[in-house]
C-alpha cells in the first residue's frame, strides 16, 4: 500500500490502520452485521471503546483492495463491498436507476448488427442471470464436440 501510484498511504498511516484494525475488526465477519454497524457514525471497539467508522470503512475498503490485488478475490467479492461501504468523503452514494425495455432492446439490435460475438453473450448474461466474469469461463470451457 505505500507503493500505490495512485496516492501512497505513508508508514504511520499504515501503522495506525493496523492498529485500528486489530481493535476493532480482527475476528469479525464482513457481513450484514457489520456493515449496518459501519453506517451508523461509531462503533464499539473490542476494548469497549467507541470509535469512529469513517477510519473503519476506509480501511475495509483498502483491505478489500489489497485483497484483489493479490489474488485472493475475485472481481465481484471486490466490488460488492466497496459499492456498500463508503469512503470517508463521499458518503453513501449507492443509486439504482431503472433500465428501460426500450434501451435494452435497442442496445441488443445494436449488438446483433454490429457484433454478434458481444450479442450472444449479452444474451447468455440476460437469459442466465450470471455475471460477465463467469460467462465468459463458461464461454473459455465450453466445447460442442464434448459429450
């Protein structure tokens, strides 16, 4: 995390993100529980101290990041709890807007004309309800001549 290209985080400040973890999140389960514990504005510590979650999510988030980016997740595990968690400055910004049939159905005649590899797994995606990354394993696995 100091070597990030992004914005390095410095030595202490990652001294105090362990800290600060091992008081309050070693041994807890990323889960429901906790994340409705995170939206509120403290949270009790197992030293039975209250502490503020702004540090707690941020280092949730950098956790979760290191996680992916060592292997050990895989895009969705990633990107499920960052959308959930927010940073400490930009508050809880999770808004869903509907998708119109219309859009849809356009974008899929697009598709079909223009890219019919994009459109058959666009279709797979729809009809399957499965995300991007394991369509296409399945797609990399798949054989017709395999009984």
């Amino acid at each position: 995390m100091t070597q990030k290209k992004s914005k390095p985080i410095s030595e202490r400040t990652l001294r105090d993100y362990k800290s600060i973890f091992m008081k309050c999140l070693e041994g807890r389960k990323l889960g429901t529980e906790l994340l409705k514990q995170l939206e509120k504005k403290t949270v009790v510590c197992s030293n039975g101290k209250e502490r503020s979650t702004s540090w707690l999510r941020q280092i949730i988030r950098h956790y979760v990041k290191y996680l992916y980016a060592i292997g050990k997740l895989d895009w969705d595990d990633h990107s499920r709890p960052l959308l959930v968690i927010p940073g400490r400055r930009y508050g809880h910004k999770l808004s869903q807007k509907p998708i119109r049939r219309d859009d849809v159905l356009r974008t899929l005649g697009v598709l079909k004309e223009r890219r019919p590899d994009m459109y058959s797994l666009y279709l797979l995606i729809l009809s399957s309800s499965i995300c991007f990354e394991h369509v296409l394993n399945a797609l990399k696995i798949w054989n017709p001549h395999t009984p």
